[in-house]
C-alpha cells in the first residue's frame, strides 16, 4: 500500500475522525499510487493515522477506516452489516409497511463515496469516487452475503455520479441478478403506500427516500385540506396526503416521465382520480398564475439550487422568491411543508431565505417544526457535511 505524509500540524481533522484529507494537507507521496488505490495516512512523524481511497483533487483521500482493516477481505461486508444493523434497529430493514430504504449513505456509514439504495431486493449502487467505483465487484459480493437470498439484483447506477476518468466504463447495469429476476421497476412499499420505482429511468437511484419522514408529517396534517405539491416527482407527499383524506391534491413536476408515474401511482393506491390533479410545469409559473387563497397545504420540495458555494447566493435569492411566492398564495390557515436539499445551504441560511420570504409578503407566519433527513440518512458527527436536507413547517394565517 502506498504512504501519504502529511504537512507537520496537519492530522489534526483526522485525529477528529473527519473522513476526508485535503489535498494541500499533504507533505509527501511514497510511491505512485493509481487514483482509486487504497494508501495509508501518516503524520509528519511517521504515525498511522488512517487508510483510505486515493483520489486526484481537492480532497486527495477519502478515510475508510482509521484502524488499518481497510485491505481486509471483509472489510465490506462488515461496513455492509453493520449499516444493516442500524436499519433493522431503526424499524426499516425487515418492516412489512416500508420496503424501501437507504443501506448506505457515504459518510454516515463509514463509506465515503458510496450509497446504496433498496427496493424490496434490488440494491441500486452509486459510486460518487473512483476508489468506490473501482470497488462494486466486492460490494456486490457483501451485499449477497448480507442479504442471502433476499438479495434479488444490484444495480450499478453510477454513471452520472462516478468521475469521470479515462479507462472507466461508467456504463449504468446490472452487477448480479438472481435467477428469474427480469424486472427494471418495482413496486415498494413506504409507510404503507405503494410506489413504482424505476432504478433505470428514474432520477437518483429511482426514488427520493429521503422525504419519508417528511411525507408521513404531512400525512398527519393532510385531512381535509386542499394540497398543492411542487416539485412532485413521482408523488411521494400526494399519496400520502390522498391516504390521509386530503379533499384534492395537485402535483406539479417539470418532469412529463415523473408525472405519468404520478398517473400511475395515485391509481396504484385506489384513489379516485378526481381527488388528483397531475400538471406537468415549471413550479414557479404555475404557482404565479394560481389564484389566492386555492390551497390550505403546500409542500415546497425543490430540486438543489445551489450544487456549490460559488452558487450560494444565487441559491438563496431563489429560494427566497419561491417561498415567497408560496407564502402569498397561500389560504389564511394554511401549512407550508418547504425544503432545502442543497448541502451548501446551511439550516440558519435557509431559514433566513424563508424568513426574508414571509417579510416580503408581509403575512403571519409561524415555524411549527424544523425538518431533516431521516435516520437511514445518518449523518457521521465527525463530517457535518453530510447534513443536507433541511426543512421548515409553516403556518400562515
Ligand atoms: N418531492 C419529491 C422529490 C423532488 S426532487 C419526492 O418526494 O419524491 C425535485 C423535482 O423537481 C424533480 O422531480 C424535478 O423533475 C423537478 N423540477 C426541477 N425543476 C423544476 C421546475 N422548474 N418546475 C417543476 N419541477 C421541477
């Protein structure tokens, strides 16, 4: 295993178990290390600190372990299941109301570069470095031996995710499909609701399970109100507004492949089609030309506006205008569900993007409860960075 030395007084986030090694951190490379290669992290005086994959960049080492196991042959396996662990702990793995979960999520479970997504036996893999990219062969072998038969396909989803380098086939497939298995989509289950997903056509890995806490919060809250959801994708908060006896539910997505899936799903769940409308349109124009005062529950759920810092300001001036316009439509007594899913944009900025918003409209406007990722979505104490999703529910009077 090639050796990277650190810059004397440089180990310090390591020695904080912060996963990643900055590139202007390091002092010296023994060695030639391919990107991708596991290396081992020293201090300037020669002590282990941490193994982990090599990368070319700004972060020169992603930390797969800080004890030196990372070359052990069940060093994925035992990552696997331990992950397993936590979301069989935590009511997902093994629930018979919800089939669907995040099994990895980089960070949050030791494995930076790496997420991988279930759908009631289909593993969908998304490799965000090369080091994970380069490593499926032996996720896939973990994933069968924790899963066993349960374990129906993998599905390698990385191709808009991995870096791009030359001499990998970022080329999205199956790395295993058990016999018999001939499906791209499936039909999983989330808090008791049915939801198709397709891990091939779909965005992400298929299905945002990120918002599951959420959807069930607005669940809670839906009876009898009249819904509109923005940014819908394939209608995870409608169908749990419809289940939970919302009057009408309007779903706007910009996305006609997501609303035909919206289609697809609100019949799937035996809802009578006239308690739902799909609109395939840009949010912001619909929500401009709908009248005042229509609908008493609103969900805000935009895609990241800022994918970096250097858009951060542009970010937040637009989610200033979308809240703001929300705010203004909005019925005296409504509750407002609005996201942010930009890591850049931290949750004291976001709030202020929404308070900014509410001044403008001049409206009462309350915090009922601060929203974020659920628990198969762990942040990692040591990398705070990986607290992303982020939300406010309102009340405006
Ligand atoms: N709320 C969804 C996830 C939203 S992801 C859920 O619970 O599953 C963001 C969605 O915004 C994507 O489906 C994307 O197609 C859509 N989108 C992006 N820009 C848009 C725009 N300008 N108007 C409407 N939809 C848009």
């Amino acid at each position: 295993m090639d050796k990277i030395y650190l810059k004397k007084g440089r180990e310090d986030s390591l020695l904080r178990f912060h996963p990643w090694v900055f590139s202007g951190a390091v002092a010296q490379i023994v060695g030639n290390p391919a990107e991708g290669d596991l290396v081992g992290v020293f201090s300037s005086s020669g002590e282990f600190l941490a193994e982990g994959h090599f990368q070319i960049g700004s972060i020169a080492v992603r930390i797969l372990s800080f004890s030196a196991d990372a070359s052990k042959p069940s060093f994925f396996e035992d990552r696997i299941r331990s992950a397993y662990k936590l979301r069989e702990a935590a009511g997902l793995a093994g629930s018979a109301s919800t089939t669907c979960y995040r099994l990895v999520h980089g960070e949050g479970d030791f494995l930076p570069g790496l997420i991988i997504d279930w759908y009631d036996g289909v593993a969908v893999l998304q490799a965000h470095s090369v080091g994970m990219f380069r490593a499926k062969k032996k996720i896939t072998e973990a994933l069968k031996v924790v899963y066993g038969d349960a374990l129906k396909a993998v599905y390698d989803k990385s191709s808009g995710t991995a870096p791009f380098k030359a001499g990998l086939e970022l080329i999205d497939g199956y790395l295993y499909k058990a016999e018999g298995f001939s499906s791209d989509e499936a039909v999983v289950l989330e808090g008791g609701n049915k939801f198709i997903v397709n891990w091939c056509e779909g965005q992400k890995t298929g299905f945002f399970l990120d918002q599951r806490e959420n959807r069930a919060a607005v669940g809670r809250l839906a009876a009898g109100r009249n819904v509109l959801n923005l940014f819908c994708y394939t209608g995870g908060f409608s169908i749990y507004a419809l289940a939970a006896g919302a009057l009408h539910v309007d779903s706007v997505d910009s996305s006609s492949r997501a609303m035909d899936l919206v289609d697809r799903n609100v019949e799937l769940n035996g809802f009578a089609p006239d308690r739902h409308t799909s609109i395939c349109a840009d949010a912001i124009d619909f929500l401009k030309a709908s009248p005042e005062g229509k609908y008493d529950l609103l969900i805000v759920d935009p895609p990241a506006f800022a994918k970096h810092r250097g858009a951060l300001s542009n970010a937040l001036r637009a989610y200033r205008r979308l809240n703001a316009a929300a705010i203004a439509k909005a019925a005296p007594g409504s509750f407002i569900f609005t996201f942010s899913c930009s890591q850049v944009v931290d949750k004291e900025a976001f709030a202020l993007a929404v308070f900014s918003a509410a001044a403008e409209t001049g409206r009462k406007v309350r915090i009922l409860d601060r929203l974020c990722q659920p628990s198969d979505h762990a942040v990692n104490i040591y990398h705070p960075e990986g607290e992303y999703l982020k939300g406010l529910l309102l009340y405006v009077e």
